[in-house]
C-alpha cells in the first residue's frame, strides 16, 4: 500500500494558487461541459478534493470555516470548478463513515480519486449474499466524467420489498462502484454551470460488495473529528452558498472594471458616474459583504460547537441553513441588478457577467437554494415542528 503525499499547502493557500489557471481556463471549462484534464489534476494534485477525508487516513480533514473559504476562492475563479470540488469534496466525508482500509483504498490509494454521487435514492439494491445488486439510472451526478468512483443511491430490496430501517423507514444507501462499471449519458445541456459536468448515469445489476456501501443517513462515525459531526446536507450548502458568494464577488469586480470604461448611449459621462449606478453598487457590496458575514458566522459557530459535543444542536443547524439560502439568494440579486446595469453589453455569450448570470440562475435551482428553506427556519422559530430531515 503506498503512502498518501502529504499536503504542503493549507486548502485555502491551494486554492488561492490555482485561481489565475483556473480563470484562464474558464471558456474551456464551459465550452467541454467538464473540468479540463490538466486543471483536475492540478487540483487533485493539491488536495483539494481530499480536503475533508479524515486526516487518520492519509486525507486533509481541513476545519470547517477554512473548507469553506476554500471553495469561495475557487467560486470567485470558476463557480463550475468551486462546484465541482464542493460535491467531491463534500461527499468524501462519507469517508468517515466506511471501514477506514475500504475508505483508504477508494479516496487515498489511487491517486487522483474522487467519487461522485447522486442526491435521490432512485436506484435499487437487491440484497444477495455479500453485498448487493444495484440497478437504475440517476441524475445529477457531478463531475462523473472526471470520478474514479460512482456512489449509486438506492432503496435496498430485500424478498422483494423495501427492506427497513429500525425506525421504520426505507433503507437508502449510496453503493460505490468503479467508474468503468457505470454507463455515463451525456445530459447536461444547461445554459449555466455547464463545466460541473452533472450528468446522468446508468448501472445494470451491478454488483457492490456490503462493505462498499453505506447508509445515506445514520451511519455510524469512526472518526472522532469535529467534522464529521456536522451533518452532511449542510456541508453541501456551506460549499454552495460559498461558490455563489465568490461568483458575485467576482461579478462585482468585473462590474467595476466595465463602468470605468463604458459609456452608456444617450447619457454623458462613464457609467461609474450615473447616479443609479453608484446606487447599485452600493447595494451590491452590502448584499456580498453581510450574506458572506452570515454564512461565516454560521460556518464558524457549528465549527466551535462540533470541537465541543458530541452533536450539534438544532439551533446551529437551522442557522447554518438559514445563512446558506440566504448568501445563495443574495448573491442572485446581486448579479441580476449588476446585469441590468450593464446594459446591452453583458447580453452576449462570452462576457463573464453574462456567464455569472446563468451561472447564478442554475445555482438557485439546486435544492440547497430553495426558498421554502426559509419557510423551514421561520417554523422552528415560530415554535413549530419541522423535518429535520433537510438539517
């Protein structure tokens, strides 16, 4: 077994390094639909998909507010690329949650390893002897093109019913395959995030050995980092809200640079010197600086609570995803009102604020910036009863 190379560099330090390839790479990022060979490399090579695997196995377990600011540098570069290695990273915590010499030979032993996945339990797993036969086609699988690993997510079968969980519910497990034994169908054909490379895939009675599979939620942690107790769906929108907040970070900059030079039609003077353009700007680096203040607030207080305890508690929770929705949504306003201010110029293909445009509008599709997340957290503080399932 080959020892894993150790990191030289924090995540942060990583990911502030490849920003200027990974912009010079954005129109071939968007144009192939996927990250470019020797980008992934580059960033498989600094470890920035390893960064949250358990640092007992050879991975980077970075703390969490440092996570998070990572994928808000590589946001600001490329918000396809920030994305990316938010989902493979992200996932990799299920890492802590398999047997440590499985986890190792999936995430560590083979270099350049990353595991993609899919969200719904779509899938079926026939329980045979020794592990289980899996079968269905899913969505949403992002950066599959580039994945050593695909995670099937499936309901598990057993004498032909559901089988179930102690508490009564079906069982769901993702089952982690070679890459080679999925079939990968090119389907996405979006007009943003085009470079995450979310496409669908395809397993037939496949089989996955038990010890290559692992309960979507409840598995038992062997790590006792911090980390892992911060629950996965909320590592999830942290990473998001993180990339949203570096597109319009970005797009801001971008902004600045355009009202120094254009000069609108019909109206005297740059477009930094209209009024409502002063107006929009002001708006805009509140709207950038107070959604990022928030998230990082959150990120950090269930970071300090998870060193701590055992479990994090709802309340931390129920921030975190309040502040998640609500950099995701923020950030979206943002580049609208930055788009209409930049007239014409911005509508075509090519210019980067047309790009953060779709960028943004796929991003507030995803189910991590739902707006019924806000209806959730006003329940909890209204007194009533939610589904903690979405915490």
């Amino acid at each position: 077994m080959n020892a894993p190379t150790p990191l030289h560099t924090s995540p942060l330090e990583a990911a502030r390094g490849l920003a200027p390839m990974i912009r010079a790479s954005a129109d071939a990022i968007d144009a192939a639909r996927e990250l470019p060979r020797e980008l992934f490399e580059r960033l498989a090579d600094a470890g920035l998909f390893h960064m949250a695997v358990p640092r007992a196995i050879g991975g980077g377990e970075a703390d969490f507010p440092t996570y998070v600011q990572a994928i808000e540098e590589l946001g600001k570069a490329d918000a396809s690329t920030g994305w990316a290695v938010n989902q493979g990273a992200t996932f990799a915590t299920m890492s802590a949650r398999m047997a440590p010499e499985v986890a190792r030979a999936i995430w560590v032993d083979t270099p350049r390893s990353v595991a993609s996945n899919s969200p719904g339990p779509t899938a079926r797993a026939v329980a045979v002897p020794g592990g289980y036969r899996v079968t269905g086609r899913q969505g949403f699988s992002t950066g599959c093109r580039h994945a050593s690993w695909i995670a099937a997510h499936a309901q598990v079968i057993e004498n032909g019913k559901v089988r179930q969980l102690p508490n009564g519910k079906p069982e769901a497990r993702y089952l982690l395959l070679p890459v080679g034994e999925a079939t990968l169908h090119d389907t996405w054909h979006t007009r943003g995030m085009r470079g995450t490379g979310t496409h669908h895939f395809e397993v037939n009675d496949v089989f996955v050995p038990e010890e290559r599979s692992v309960l979507s939620r409840g598995a038992p942690i062997w790590s006792d980092g911090a980390r892992y107790r911060i629950p996965f769906t909320l590592s999830f929108a942290a990473g998001d809200a993180a990339v949203a907040l570096g597109l319009s970070r970005s797009c801001l900059e971008a902004f600045f640079e355009l009202a120094g030079a254009k000069t609108p039609r019909d109206v005297p003077g740059l477009l930094r010197e209209q009024p409502l353009t002063q107006f929009t700007v002001g708006q805009a680096e509140a709207a950038v600086r107070s959604g990022r203040a928030f998230l990082m607030e959150a990120v950090g207080a269930i970071w300090d609570e998870a060193r701590a305890n055992e479990t994090v508690s709802l309340e931390r929770r129920v921030t975190l995803r309040l502040a998640a929705t609500h950099a995701i949504r923020l950030a979206a306003q943002l580049v609208e009102n930055i788009y209409s201010a930049c007239g014409a110029t911005a509508a075509f293909d090519g210019h980067l604020i047309q790009r953060h445009f779709q960028d943004i509008h796929v991003i507030t599709q995803h189910v991590q910036g739902r707006l019924a997340h806000y209806e959730l957290v006003g329940q909890h503080w209204l007194g009533l009863q939610i589904d903690e399932t979405r915490l």
